[in-house]
C-alpha cells in the first residue's frame, strides 16, 4: 500500500469515527421512538461498514444488535442498551488510538448470550 493511499484510508477512518456519536445518537433515538424497523437497518448499516473502515468491533457488534432487534421485550430493551453502551466504549478507545477488542468486553459477553 503506498503511504498516500494509506494516508487517505486513514482519513477515511478518521471521519467515520468523526460520524459515530451521531450514528450512537440516531439509533437512541429510533429506539426511545420505538422504531425498531429503522433502528435494526442503523444496526445492519454499522455492520456493513464497520470492517470497511479498519473497525471490525463495530461489524461484530452491529451483526448481534442486528440480529437482536427482531427479539421482544426485555432481551430486545437490554440488547440495545448495550449496543449502544458499547458502541460508545470502542468511540472513546479508538479516539484515543486504542483497539477495542470486543472479547474482553464483558457488556458484549452479555449480549452474545441473549442471542
């Protein structure tokens, strides 16, 4: 990969980061509104482009929320709840330079098991 090109996926990665409290932010609200439809498509978009942008933690975990939101009642209302609680850990870590590895999380372990 040649150091420009590098640099412009780094810049790429930069403004997606940039992006997710806004994306954090929609999905609160799609769910506050009840709309799971919209907030399970919010879910299937972060799957979709988490790995495209060097952040695999957000396709693993938009992959089990997605899953999750078809779910009823109270494994549905958790589920979001850490999704997005988690999503908010991997921001803060990957703003500061850090890799979130979703293994260790313990919220994610939770979440895994209500699937």
């Amino acid at each position: 990969m040649t150091p420009e090109l590098k640099e412009i996926l780094e810049g790429l990665k930069r403004d997606y980061l940039k992006s997710l409290p806004e994306k954090i932010e929609n999905a609160a609200k799609l769910w506050r509104a009840g709309e799971t439809d919209l907030l399970e498509t919010e879910f299937h978009k972060l799957k979709g482009t988490g790995k495209t942008y060097g952040l695999p933690e957000i396709s693993e975990l938009g992959l089990i929320a997605e899953e999750l939101c078809s779910k009823k009642g109270a494994t549905r209302d958790r589920a979001v709840e850490l999704a997005l609680d988690i999503l908010g850990k991997i921001h803060e870590a990957r703003l500061a330079g850090e890799e979130f590895d979703l293994s260790g999380c313990g919220e994610f372990a939770e979440l895994s098991a209500l699937r």
